[in-house]
C-alpha cells in the first residue's frame, strides 16, 4: 500500500518551500459581558489550515468574506497571535517567536493591505512612510535613506521627487503603488498581500497586478496573494486554495482547481463568477445556486463544515469531518464525496483515511490515517479511483 | 392574511402577459441630460450631454470608472438632485412624464412607486432604528389605502418573495440583525414593494460575495420576467453586463462613450476605452499568461476635462487619427462601423480593423475568428 509521507517537500518546484504553514488556527475568544469577562465561546476564525508557499512563487486564497484568509496573512505576519500550529519560515518556525526573536523576520516578510486609504499615515510624506522601515531597520546609511526611498518609488512607477507629497495628494493606485514601495524597502522574501487590488478601479488594478508581477520576478519575492477575485487569482497564482469558514476545502494548481474542481463548494464558486464571454452566447451561465448563508463561525456545523448548504450531504457529513486528501500530483479537496461534477459516487473516498465505514461510524480495527495535515504535496499519493476501490470494502462491512 | 392589494401586487403578475404596443414610447427617455455642480473650486462637469432610452421588460447596462458620472445620471432619473446647488438641463421623461422641472411633490409620487433605486450600500437606504418590516411597510403605505395590518403582511410577503427564509419570523428584526446579503435583499423588497415599473440598481452587488451577488441577480431577473420592468443596472463588472444586459452604455467623463445591445457592443467594440476595459480584466476561464493591458494614467477631473476627446490623455490609438483632432475636436456620438444601434464616439476611421487586428489577437486571440465571423453577418 502507498503510504502518504507527512513530510515530503513541496513537488511544486525543485527548491525547499519558503513558507510551510502547519495545522494553523486562531480563535478569537467571545467574552461575556459584565464585570468578571469571561470566555464564552470562540470565534474559529482559522481552524487548522496547511499549505506551502514555494520560494519566489505564489499562493493564492480565495474564499467569501468571513472564511478566514485576512486572519491567515495577519497569522503569518504575526500581527495576530496564533492559537495553535507552525509557520516555519526558512525551517524557523516563527508561530511562537516573541517580539524580540521576531525582529529579524519582521523584514522578510511583509504585507499589502486592502484600503490604500487607511493603511498610510495621512500627516507623513510619502519619503517618511517608505523611508521609516529603512530607518527602523538601519537597511542603509541614515544619508542614503532618501536615496533609496527615490529608488522605491521609481521601482513602483512613481515620480521619484514625489516623496515630499502627502498621501492625499495621490490617487487610489498611486496610493496602492506608495503600500508596496514601503513592503518593498525591506526586501522581504514573502509578501502577504491582502485584497491588494480590490479597492482599485479595473483599469488602475490591471496597473497594480501587472506591478506586482514585475516585482515577483525582479527580486525573487514569494507571494501570498489573499483576494475574492478569482479571476485575479487565477491571473496571478499559479497554486490555489479555496477556504471555508476557516478551513482549506480544496488546493491545486490552477488549471486544475478552475478547470476540474474536485470540491462542491469550489464548484458552486467558480460557477457564480459572472463571465464576459457569456456576451456571445447570451443569458446567464449555468450556475449552482447555494441556499441560506454561512453558518456562524462561532459554532460550525459538525463534520463538513459546508454540509449545511451541499447538496450531496449523507450522513457521514455530519459525522465525520473530511481530511484534506491529496487526489492528484498537485491536488488536494476536503470532500468525502469529491469528484468532479456529475461523476461522484455513493462511496465516501476518505473511509480508509478516516478509518470509518459508510455511515461515518468508527470500524473497530482501522486506524485513521496519520500525517494528513502536512502541507505541499507527496510526490506519493492515492488518486480519487485508488481511494474508492480501498474504500469500498469497507463500506460494505 | 392576504388582502385585495396583495393579491394584485407582482406576486400574481407573473400570470399576465405585456406585449409592448407598437409606436409607444420607451418607458424611459433621456434627452441630452446636462448635470453641473458649481463648488469652491469650479463646476463639476458630472454628465453632459447624455441621452438613452430603456423600454419596459428591458435591461440597461451602465459601465464606467468610479467619477463617470452614472450615479449622478441615474439620480437625476428619480428626481434627487437639489436644484438649489445642481444645475440641470435636458429631458428625462418617465412614462410620458417630465421629471426635469417637476415639483417634489410629483416627485415623491413617483419615487418608490413607478420608480425605485437600489444602492450599493443597503445601509444608506434602511434606517438603523427601524424594523425591516416597518420600513417596507411604510413604503406600502405611502402609496396604498390600506390598512398597516395588510402592509405589514405585504412586507412579509416581500421579504418572502426575495428569499428570505422564515420571513414571518425575520419581519420584525432590525437591519443589523441581518447579513450582507439578506440586508440587500430586504432594500430590494423595499424598492419593489409597489411594483415600480423601471428599477434602478446603482452597484447592486459591488459590495457582495459572488455566491450572493449571483442569487440576487438571478432575482433581479425573476422580477423583471414576472413583472416586466425596466431595469438600469449600473456596474463596473463587464461579466454582469454580460450576463444581465439587453443593451450597454459606456460612460467616460460624464459622457456617452460606445452604446449598443450587448453582444454587439462586447464582441465587436469600437471604441478605445472600451477596449481597454475588456482588456484590463483577467479571464477566470481561460489560460492565464497574457499580461494584462492596463489602460495607463487615471480618469480625468470633472472640474477641467480634456479638450477635444476626453479619453484623449489615456488612448493608444489617437496617433492612428489624422492631425490633431483627437486633442482638438470632441468626437460626435455616431453609427459603429457594425451593427445597428450601435454607436461610439471617437475618430478612429477604421476601429473595426483594429479591434481584430491589433487589440484582439493581444486579448483573446481564440477570439479572432469568432469576432471575424460577426462582422461578416452584422455587415451583410
Ligand atoms: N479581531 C477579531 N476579533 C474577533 N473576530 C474576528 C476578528 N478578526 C476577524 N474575526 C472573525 O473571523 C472570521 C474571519 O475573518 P477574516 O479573516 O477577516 O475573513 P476574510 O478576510 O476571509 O473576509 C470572521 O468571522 C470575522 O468576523
Ligand atoms: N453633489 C455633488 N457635488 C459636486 N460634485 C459631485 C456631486 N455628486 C457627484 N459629484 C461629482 O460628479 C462626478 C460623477 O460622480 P458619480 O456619478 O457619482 O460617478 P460614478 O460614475 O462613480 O457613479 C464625480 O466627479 C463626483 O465627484
Ligand atoms: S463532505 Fe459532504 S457535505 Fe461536505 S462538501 Fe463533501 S459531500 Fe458536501
Ligand atoms: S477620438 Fe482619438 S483619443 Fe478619443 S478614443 Fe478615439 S482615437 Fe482615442
Ligand atoms: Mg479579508
Ligand atoms: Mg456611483
């Protein structure tokens, strides 16, 4: 029998990941109200998320607002504390680092946020917000600091003598352009960048995504690009994973994920996704409508967390919840039913890892599978028709 | 529960048959529509000059930039500019009535009954301090003689109708007690409480997950089929247009850039904003190694447009239009080189050309043969 190794490096490219993040959670407490303020139940905002980022490439989250993805680039940021997992950064992992032990990280790994209106002091220049971090960080000579921020800013397409401006005096891209001259000052090997273009209009984003590309590939920075656009993701990543309410559903390359989502929820997304050529054929797209809302991160459903609104649920859903098993060289899905639309079977795929039979009940003698929350891939896996056959006996019992 | 009034609302109208009658008017007319704002620093040139037409049972799609001057557009359709500080010229007539003019009296009367707005932002429309079911209620009562008990089943009944679940239960919650997505819903059960005969939604979705914006587009388009209303939808999302749209009309600087019916308009543009929209925007079906073409610098002010064509600053073309007219002469609004109805202001002599030569085979070169084959039978 193949055997999953926990361990395998990232068959993504020949290098070591830059990024292995591991079982990664954060709970925000609920406190009660009144005096004494005491815990009463948890926001499970990331509940144990896995994945790689290779050094120089790029990782994308999508998901709908809510399922987690600020929260996991303020994780690997370490603006927030996490609750439970790794972030091993170049094999440090940095998830319980104090502030101090920190400070040598801070520089490489930097982020791009959303709002180019709230994320720059309005009352410094543009020179003090790009130039600080150098300052911060004594990155260059105090006298050459302002060399360096003219430097930036002509990396970034702005007017080097510009750096005397207050942010209000630039536009909306232009603002965006200031965020990652700043991101850039400390030549960072991982960028998190947060909805980076989601406040721009679609001309100034095409500026913004063209870019970030071009700065990927001049300095060799990694990306961990967080945005709901999938077609912006596609565009940009060339490895995707979609959340749900705090959980990775599904991760693949992206012809694989866009073209053959294994997942219902990934389905139900991409076919939402209005589309321009639709013009030519008239009428809407044929789409998978999901009925209510997404449950409360407070108190998830049990089992599969999408069961609520899939439309494949069983029993077993709610039972058991299902691993994120790898099904292809460079494919993953949380489903115990996945396959591709209109050719999945009765047979849960996770028995065997899960060591439960059809109904999602415990078969005394199987031992769930060990390893499965490692991240990257195997270059040793099971594809969905090696999961079946080994699940069906079990099923049958 | 039911009363008269309810059972005549649009719940039953999906039984009736419209059949437009011939020579009529559209529903909505919009005649040289002039909107000017003087401020402190000069006037706001927000639209000018603008005309279009939407017939009932039809969708209009408004494309632009943030600034081109849609929302100030469409504003202007439902009376709401303050005429002590806008200065307004042109027509709009809504059924045959003029709102440039009217008194605020008309006005209301027509707002919220035979015209409705549905905004971005459903929390500038619903009132934090009251029910959702009080407030669509109060929109029933302010244009029916019934009494509040058949308003407030009516907004159940709305609600209801616009999926939300267990409306009965939900009627009396406050805004802040819904999601996004059902918080959009309750202002589009508002803004149809009195079954309006054209809807304006400014950004419907802008703000939505796309799961959601899906279901609520989907019963945009199960209200019009029911109840055959005109619709503006106004976006920056040229997939929605795609998928929502009978006609487009693209706006720049206030003005009327290309218009035309939607397929048409989407495969075989002419005008160079246009092109850069389409191909500013990544591809979520198709490979992914193209690198987008940005359209360079950013929209112009309003207060100090450009002479002569207002995309003039921004366009990689004009140097293919003899002299200086592009810097010089504002382009007219003409007949496009194909198809009927379709029309786009620029100077380019030969746009077509160089859409399929030059613009789409650095887009979408899959596209090339497809867009040829149009031409061909739009041309015939
Ligand atoms: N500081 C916080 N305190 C409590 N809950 C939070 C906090 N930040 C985020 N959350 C909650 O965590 C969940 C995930 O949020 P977020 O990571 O921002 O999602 P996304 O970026 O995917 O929209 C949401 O339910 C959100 O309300
Ligand atoms: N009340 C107002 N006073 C002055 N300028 C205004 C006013 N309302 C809108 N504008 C300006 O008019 C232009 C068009 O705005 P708008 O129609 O809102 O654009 P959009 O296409 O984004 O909807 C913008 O430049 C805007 O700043
Ligand atoms: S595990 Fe079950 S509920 Fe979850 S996505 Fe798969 S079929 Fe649906
Ligand atoms: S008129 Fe000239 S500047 Fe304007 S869009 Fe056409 S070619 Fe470009
Ligand atoms: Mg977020
Ligand atoms: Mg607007």
């Amino acid at each position: 029998m193949t055997e999953l190794r926990p361990h395998a490096p990232s068959t993504f490219t020949s290098e070591e990941p830059l990024l292995e993040v591991v079982n990664l959670k954060k709970w925000f407490p609920v406190k009660s109200s009144g005096l004494v303020r005491r815990t009463v139940a948890n926001v499970q905002a990331v509940d144990g998320v896995s994945f790689s980022v290779p050094r120089g490439g790029s990782l994308g989250l999508v998901g709908e607002s809510g399922c987690g993805k600020s929260t996991t680039g303020r994780l690997i940021t370490r603006l927030y504390e996490p609750t439970a997992g790794q972030i091993r950064f170049e094999d440090t992992d940095i998830a319980k680092l104090s502030k101090r032990e920190m400070l040598p990280y801070r520089s490489e790994i930097q982020m791009i946020f959303q709002d180019p209106y709230s994320s720059l002091n309005p009352r410094h220049t543009v020179g003090t917000i790009v130039g600080t971090p150098l300052r911060v960080h004594d990155m260059v000579p105090k006298d050459k600091v302002l060399d360096r921020v003219r430097e930036l800013l002509e990396v970034v397409g702005l007017n080097p003598e510009h750096y005397n401006r207050y942010p209000s005096e630039f536009s909306g891209g232009q603002r965006q352009r200031i965020g990652i001259a700043r991101a850039l000052a400390l030549q960072p090997k991982l960028l998190v960048a947060d909805e980076p273009v989601s406040a721009l209009d679609v001309s100034i984003q095409a500026q913004v995504v063209n870019l970030l590309q071009d700065v990927q590939r001049e300095f060799n920075i990694a990306f961990l690009f967080i945005a709901h656009d999938l077609a912006v993701v596609r565009h940009f990543c060339p490895e995707v994973a979609v959340m749900y309410l705090g959980k990775i559903v599904e991760i693949a390359d992206r012809e694989t994920l866009y073209s053959r989502p294994h997942h219902p929820y990934t389905q139900a997304l991409l076919s939402a996704v209005p589309d321009v050529k639709q013009a030519s054929v008239g009428g809407r797209r044929e789409r998978i409508m999901l009925q209510g809302d997404v449950p409360s991160p407070i108190n998830p459903p049990s089992g599969c967390r999408f069961r609520t609104r899939c439309w494949m649920a069983q029993d077993i859903c709610a039972k058991q919840e299902p691993p994120l098993l790898q099904i292809g060289p460079r494919h993953k899905v949380a489903c115990h039913f996945a396959g591709e639309r209109g050719s999945t079977g009765h047979v849960p795929i996770t028995l065997k890892a899960l060591g439960v039979n059809s109904h999602g009940d415990p078969v005394p003698g199987e031992e769930p599978m060990q390893g499965l929350d490692a991240p990257g891939y195997s270059p040793m896996f099971k594809d969905r028709e090696t999961h079946l056959r080994e699940s069906e006996p079990l099923a049958d019992r | 529960m039911s009363s008269p009034h309810v059972n005549e609302g649009f719940l039953s109208a999906g039984q009736q048959v419209f059949q437009p009658s011939a020579g009529e008017d559209p529903f909505l007319v919009v005649d040289e529509l002039t909107v000017r704002f003087p401020t402190h620093d000069g006037l706001v040139q927000a639209v000018t000059d603008l005309s279009y037409s939407v017939e009932r049972g039809k969708t209009l799609g408004i494309v632009g930039e943030s600034g081109s001057g849609k929302s100030v557009s469409s504003m202007a359709v439902l009376g709401l500019h303050d005429p002590r500080s806008t200065r307004l010229s042109g027509s709009i007539r809504v059924g045959g009535r003029e709102i440039v003019g009217a008194d605020e009296d008309d006005l209301r009367r027509l707002r919220g009954k035979d015209v409705a707005m549905i905004f971005q932002d459903p929390l500038s429309a619903l009132h934090p301090f009251y029910s959702i079911g009080d407030q669509i209620a109060e929109a029933y009562l302010l244009h029916n003689k019934v009494s509040k008990r058949e308003a407030k089943a009516r907004a159940v009944e709305m609600l209801d109708r616009v999926g939300i679940p267990q409306a009965r239960n939900r009627v009396d919650d406050f805004p802040h007690q819904f999601s996004g997505g059902m918080r959009q819903r309750a202002m589009i059960a508002m803004a149809l409480v009195n079954d309006p005969k054209l809807l304006i939604a400014d950004e419907p979705t802008t703000a939505l997950d796309v799961t959601v914006q899906a279901q609520i587009l989907d019963l945009l388009q199960d209200l019009q089929r029911e109840f055959n209303s005109a619709i503006i939808i106004i976006t920056h999302d040229l997939g929605v247009i795609a998928e929502m749209a009978d006609d487009v009309l693209v706006m720049y600087a206030g003005r009327a850039v290309e218009t035309g019916p939607t397929k048409l308009l989407l495969t075989n543009p002419e005008m160079p904003y246009t092109w850069g929209l389409l191909s500013s925007v990544p591809d979520v079906t198709a490979s992914t190694d193209a690198r987008l073409i940005p359209i360079p610098g950013n929209p112009p002010s309003l207060l100090n447009p450009p002479s002569g064509c207002p995309f003039n600053p921004r366009c990689a073309h004009k140097d293919k239009v003899p002299g200086d007219l592009c810097t010089t002469t504002l382009p007219d609004l003409l007949p496009a080189q194909v198809g009927e109805d379709h029309r786009r202001r620029c100077h380019l002599p030969d746009p077509e050309v160089i859409y399929g030569t030059e613009v789409l085979p650095e887009i979408a070169p899959n596209l090339v043969e497809q867009h040829e084959q149009t031409r061909e039978e739009e041309t015939r």
